[in-house]
C-alpha cells in the first residue's frame, strides 16, 4: 500500500471521510498530536487500527466528535459532572469516560462497560469527522510503544505503507494526548494528564483525584482503563533516564553520567533546558523552564531526534510535576520505564 501524505482541504477532508467510510484508516490531525483514525462503530476498522500500530488490543480506543450532540447516541448515561467538564474545555484536549452504549463495539472500548468521548479542537479533525459521516477512533498514530507523532512526517516514519492517507495539519499545538478523566462516579478521576490539568478540574468541580499509575506503573494484570496506562509507553530506542531535583544537582548529574557514557562508548544526548548550562555536551532544547508548555510541545520530537541521530542514552531534565508538567512528566516517566534518579 502507497501512503499518501496531502494537506487538509475541503477535497482531501472528503476524500479521508469516504475512507473512513469504506473502512480503511485515515492520519488525523489534532491539536494534541496525529491519530490513527478509523470508523468508532466498526469492529473491522477498530482491528484494523491495532494491526496497524502493532497495539495490544486490551487498550482502549479513544472516540472522537464534531460536535457536544453526538455523544449521547454513544453512551447510556451523561453525569452533570461530565457535562460541566465538557461545557468548561470542549472542543479541546480532554477525553471523558462514560458508560458506553451498545453501539461501540468491544474492540473499541477493548471490552470495557465504558469509552472514552473527545471533542476536539482542531477544525481539521472535526472536519474529517463530519466528513465520515460517523465517529472517528483514533489513538495516537505511531508505531505501538514508539513516541506520539506531532507532525505528519513523524506519522509517515511510522505508518508508512500501512494507511492510504495522512492529512497534514501542520505542527500540533499542544504536544501531548488529551487529558483522559473518568466522570463516572462521584469525583472525577483524571486516568491520564494533559492540556486539561487536575488544577483546572478542581477549580471547575471543587474536587478531582490524580489516578495512582498517572505516576507509576500498572501491576501485571491490572485492567488498562485508558490509553498511555501501559508501563512503557512513547519510547525512544535511546535508554532514557530521568533527573529530578534542584536545578543545580540535575545539571551536575546528568553531566557526570553523560561523561560516564561517553567513556564507554555510548553517544548520549540530554534533554534539557534553555537557561542550564551542559558544557557544550550535546543537548536537545524542551524549551524554557519558565514554559512547561515548551516542554509539552516539544517532548515527543526531541525522542524521535535522538532515534533520528542515533543517540544511545537520553539524559532528561524532570519538569515540575503541576499544571501541564505532570502531564510531561507522565509521558517522560513512561518513556524512561520509570527510572528516575532522585538527586
């Protein structure tokens, strides 16, 4: 199969919408970053998406509409918990798990009594959706474990010769997977952080609560509940070690294990702020350490550069795990497999 890669027009947005409908998968762009999408009310296309990613299929599916109307055919119940979530921050980065309706299929919900409903933002995806004429599922479009594609190049690195069709909507805003917050039962539980933060859902609510695995891995066995729980997730092929602490002792850390790798034979690479002074050892920007949003922007494309320089070690700087930082700091933490050195 040939993968075409075209920009978002109103001819290319029809011509997604009629893949969409005869069952193949289409890249989508968000403001979050490129899904995988594919038909939300068919089996075939939701198997389809999990060949395609080579993604185990005990992980959920995220749903996406175009507009706050087309959820209830999807679901069997709307708590005004949810509906306050969704008149405060849709369309934008946040998904919202509700008991699902018959309609979606088990592979969708990977067999869960629930799914996960987005709205998003960008008028590229809601065009593609009313396009399709039906909800769109579309996880994140890389390569199962492999960091999140934030421009189309990066999903044509991984899906390549997989799908007919990436639609290229330029960079995407905001970096990181939506905010995934379960708004079944009394006080909202966010499963996974992003652009819609814990403090943004208490000031709406009064009451949220930060799931335990946002911050550390799940037990084997333990039901997935959302996507990005998985224990490593958005991998570069580099080892990847994080540094947590005063600025001054992370600097000093990494560049003693950078040397350390070095003298072995290793090519390490940091990932790291603008105002931190490395030495002149090779360093990837996350931006300002002002700007936790840099980080978030720019997070998944510094993992992919190191792959794409052939890096063997990443040594990252930890971001201040509140507002949008825990939602980086979930992804780094994933792509690292949790080893975080405290110093």
């Amino acid at each position: 199969m040939q993968t075409h890669v075209k920009p978002v027009t109103p001819e290319t947005l029809a011509e997604g919408g009629a893949l969409i409908r005869a069952g193949e998968l289409v890249g989508m762009p968000t403001e979050t970053v490129y899904g995988l999408g594919g038909n939300a009310l068919d089996a075939r296309a939701a198997l389809r998406i999990f060949e395609a990613k080579g993604r185990p299929a005990d992980n959920p599916l995220i749903v996406h509409v175009a507009a706050v109307e087309e959820v209830a055919p999807l679901v069997s119940a709307v708590p005004e918990a949810a509906r306050r979530l969704m008149r405060a921050f849709w369309p934008g980065p946040m998904t919202l798990i509700l008991p699902k309706a018959a309609c979606i299929p088990a592979e969708v919900s990977a067999g869960l009594d629930t799914v996960g409903i987005r709205l998003p933002s960008s008028a590229a995806a809601r065009g593609l959706i009313r396009a399709a004429g039906v909800p769109i599922a579309a996880p994140s479009g890389n390569r199962s474990g492999r960091p999140s594609p934030t421009t189309a190049a990066h999903m044509l690195e991984d899906m390549d010769g997989r799908i007919p069709l990436i639609l290229d909507g330029g960079p995407c805003e905001v970096g990181l997977e939506s905010s995934v917050i379960d708004a079944t039962g009394e006080v909202p539980v966010i499963l996974r952080p992003g652009g819609v933060t814990p403090e943004m859902v208490e000031r709406l609510l009064g009451s949220v609560r930060v799931d335990e695995h946002v911050m550390s891995p799940l037990a084997e066995g333990d039901v997935v509940r959302s996507p990005g729980m998985k224990y490593k997730h958005y991998a570069p092929k580099a080892k990847t070690v994080i540094f947590d602490g005063a600025a001054e002792r992370v600097i000093a850390a990494i560049c003693a294990r950078y040397d350390e790798a070095e003298a072995a034979g290793e090519r390490p690479a940091i990932l790291g702020f603008d105002e931190h002074d490395f030495g002149g050892r090779t360093r990837i920007s996350l931006g300002s350490v002002k700007r936790p949003q840099d980080a978030a922007a720019r997070l998944f494309g510094a993992l992919r550069e190191l792959d794409e320089r052939g890096e063997t070690v990443a040594l990252c700087e930890a971001v201040e795990a509140t507002g949008i930082g825990l939602a980086v700091m979930n992804r780094m933490a994933r792509a690292a497999g949790f080893d975080i050195v405290q110093t």
